[in-house]
C-alpha cells in the first residue's frame, strides 16, 4: 500500500519511520517533506496547505492511506476533501479541527459540558478586553482565538503586559484574523503534562505521556518557541492522575464533540496542567505534538499504521496499543538565534550511525548535500531503560552532529529527573 504523509517537520520524520515499520507498506509520499525526510521516503515538495494539489496527487499516486499531520490542512478540510475522493485518512474532519482551530470553540466546550479548565472571559472589542483588565489581578494570561503559529499566547506578568498583548493581537492584529477575537483566563500553576491520544470517537487510548521544553534556554528561560526538546513518560503523570484524566477530561471530551455532532477521530492531544485542585486543560491540538512525537513513537511498540486505520474505521477498542516500558529523550538542535534570527543554509553533517535516531525538521538538499532550512534544524531521540540513560544518550547523539552555531538546551530532562527522584 501506498501512504502520503502531510506535512514537513521532525514530527512527520518521526511518524514516517514507525509507519515504515509495516511491511505491507510500499511508497510514502510527503507532501512537501524536506531534505532529511527525504533518506526515509519520497519528498514531493507540495505544499501542506494547497489541498487541492494535494487531491491531485492523491489520485494520481494510488494512495491507499493519508496521514494529514499539521493544523492547518486540517482547519482547512484536507481530510474531507481526501474522503470525498475515497481516500482514507488519520486526522479529523475541519468540524473537529476546530477544538484546536478557535480557543473560544474550545473554552466554551469545556464550560458547557464542565470539563475542568482555566477560568475565562471571550472578547470581541479591544476597548471592553482593556477595561476588563483594570478589573483582575496578574498574572493573567491572554490568547489570541485562532492559530497563530504557537505564539497567540501571553502569559502576562503585569496588567500592563496583559494591556500591550490585547493591543498587539486586537488593534495591531499581529496575528491577523486570529486575533480579533481573544479569550482572557485565570493563570493557573503547576507541572504541566502533554498526553496525545488515539481515538476513533468513542474508545480513546492515550499514548505514553510526554513533557515539552518549550523556553529557548536553559532553566525555561527565553523566548518560547516550537519545543527545544521532551522527555517521555512524563513522572508528574501518575496512574492516580491518568485514571483522573480518563473520566474527567479524556472521554467527556470525546461525548462533548459528539454531542456537538463533530465526532473526533485521529490524534487529540490533550496539554494539561496538575493544579492543585487536580488536572485542568491548557489546551486541546487535534494533531500529534511536536517534538512530543519524537519521543511518543518511539516507545511504540504496536504496528502505528494498524492503530491509525483503526481510529478511521471506529475499531480502536480491539486494537492493540502497546508502549515499552522505556524512557526517551529527544534533544532539539536549533541554529544559533532561533526562535528570532538564525542563518539557514549551513552545511550539515549527520554521521551514519546516528542517522536512524535522527528526526529532521528543518533541512534541505543542495548540490546533493544537506544544508540547514529552518530554526530547528533536528532532533535526536534516544530510548533506554532510566530516564537518565535516555537523556546522556541523546546528548550523545546530539553532540555527534555538527553544523556551523548549533545550539542545544542542555538541560532537556533536567526537571523530570528532580521530579522522579523527589
Ligand atoms: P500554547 O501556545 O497554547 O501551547 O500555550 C503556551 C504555554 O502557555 C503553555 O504551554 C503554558 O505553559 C502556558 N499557558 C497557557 N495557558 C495558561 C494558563 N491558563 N495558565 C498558565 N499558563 C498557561
Ligand atoms: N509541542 C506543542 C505542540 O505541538 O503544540
């Protein structure tokens, strides 16, 4: 069978090498991929937005599966213009993308069927938004309603801070039509935990639980960017809060969606915080995390093409999910300057050895040689029995590959492992 992937990150590396894994599986086509996708599978370079190039290479590449990774083919309807054509795929329908697509949809979800999140307010003028914020107290946290690229939220320390990110998402629409509409929420505290889950709309199985690091610099300091790198399992997630999660998040979401007639199905990621009064959701993606994948799949050890088709076909409660009982650490290598200004073009070097735990998420091929595309240039992920031995095999790893100003946090892990042996 033919698969096509949509998408272009580490994250579709990741999701591309476990699908390999099948031996029923033939060609995978990405759509676009990039230069180090491309030692695992055929790059095409169509783009992950134009869906309507996409349908055509779809009938014309004798696809037997598609796997519609990023957000925004996803708010855009790839999936329902693939299953239009006859094409199954993994991902949900534009009805549900929007879970992720508008924080407001997803906020009042939340409220109606009281599913525990943050506490909030929904603006649609500036000026009534403004007025609002000389009535809380910081921190407080202000998000832009649409997708904004990982960077329509502000956790604001200050009522001034709160003030200026209102008037750059609603008044400099920073974040275009993203942006004219907000949600203002209670900042909540504790760990936070990253659970992806399958479901097919009815059975949800969550995978191995995961942590992000999503500040530039050591000590969670920084800029926030796309994920400097993640540890998985995460050892704030205990069975007593997975067991909690179940009943009073996981599946209450899953009967609220259908409720709402925009049945789920795919990977619904669930970002939650530990609070105090018990775990609360940040957020919902309705795609696989990234880096989380990178650490997610390779604990796998079920078939991940078996249990993608089982969430199309509704079949996920007789399907085998089974993670190893392992620790995995993927440390990310960004170039210098990123999240703000970094160079691209840097020449690449990937010794053979490492290549197999390597997940590119940023390269490109030049004069048959691989160069640096992007801020995070890739990542490394390694398994082993301590988590301990996960994260200095990574760095490992990582220290293995070189190109000019490679930059890594080097504290990925650093935290779970003060939590585990607290
Ligand atoms: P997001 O861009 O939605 O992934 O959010 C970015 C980060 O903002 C999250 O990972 C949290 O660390 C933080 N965040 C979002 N909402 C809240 C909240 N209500 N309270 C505290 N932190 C939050
Ligand atoms: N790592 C967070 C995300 O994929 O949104």
């Amino acid at each position: 069978m033919n698969l096509m992937v949509i998408g272009g990150g580490g994250r579709e590396h990741a999701i591309v090498k476990k699908l390999r894994e099948n031996p029923a599986v033939e060609t995978i086509y990405v759509l676009p991929g990039n230069g180090g996708i491309a030692h695992d599978a055929v790059c095409t370079g169509i783009s992950a937005t134009d869906i309507d190039a996409i349908c055509a290479f779809a009938r014309s590449h004798d696809i037997g599966y598609a796997v519609v990774t990023p957000d925004d083919p996803l708010a855009l309807g790839c999936v329902d213009a693939l299953e239009d054509l006859g094409v199954p795929c993994f991902g949900p329908n534009a009805k549900a993308a929007v879970i992720e697509s508008s924080k407001i949809f997803a906020k009042c979800l939340m409220q109606k069927y009281g599913i525990p999140t943050a506490g909030f307010r929904v603006f649609y003028e500036a000026d009534k938004a403004l007025d609002y914020l000389d009535h809380v107290n910081a921190p407080i946290v202000v998000k832009a309603d649409g997708l904004a690229l990982g960077k329509g939220v502000v956790v604001a320390q200050t009522r001034q801070e709160a003030k200026d990110a209102v008037v750059a998402m609603m008044e400099d629409k920073r974040f275009g039509a993203s942006g004219e509409r907000i949600v203002i929420e209670e900042c909540l505290e504790g760990p936070e935990v990253s659970v992806l889950t399958f479901t097919d709309g009815t059975t949800v199985v969550p995978m191995v639980s995961s942590m992000d690091h999503k500040r530039a610099h050591d000590g969670d300091t920084g800029p926030n960017t796309g994920g400097m790198g993640t540890v998985a399992p995460n050892p704030y997630y205990t069975d007593a809060v997975a067991r909690e999660c179940m009943e009073r998040i996981f599946l209450p979401t899953v009967r609220a969606m259908n409720a709402e007639k925009r049945t789920f199905r795919g990977c619904l990621y669930f970002g939650l915080m530990l609070t105090k009064n018990g775990p609360k959701v940040i957020e919902y993606n309705c795609r696989f995390g990234d880096p989380e994948t990178q650490v997610v799949l390779p604990l796998l050890e079920s078939d991940l093409l078996t249990i993608m088709r089982a969430t199309t076909e509704g079949t996920l409660a007789e399907t085998e999910v089974k993670f190893r009982d392992a620790h995995a650490c993927c440390v990310v290598l960004a170039s210098a300057g990123y999240p703000l200004a970094y160079e691209k073009g840097l020449p690449l070097d990937i010794p053979a050895e490492t290549w197999p735990h390597v997940y590119v998420a940023g390269a490109a091929e030049k004069d048959g040689a691989l160069v640096t595309n992007g801020g995070r240039v890739l990542g490394c992920t390694a398994v082993a029995p301590t988590l301990r031995g996960a994260i200095d095999e990574a760095y490992r790893l990582a220290d293995s590959i070189h190109f000019d100003n490679a930059y890594c946090r080097r504290d990925i892990g650093a935290r779970a492992l003060a939590a585990q042996e607290a």
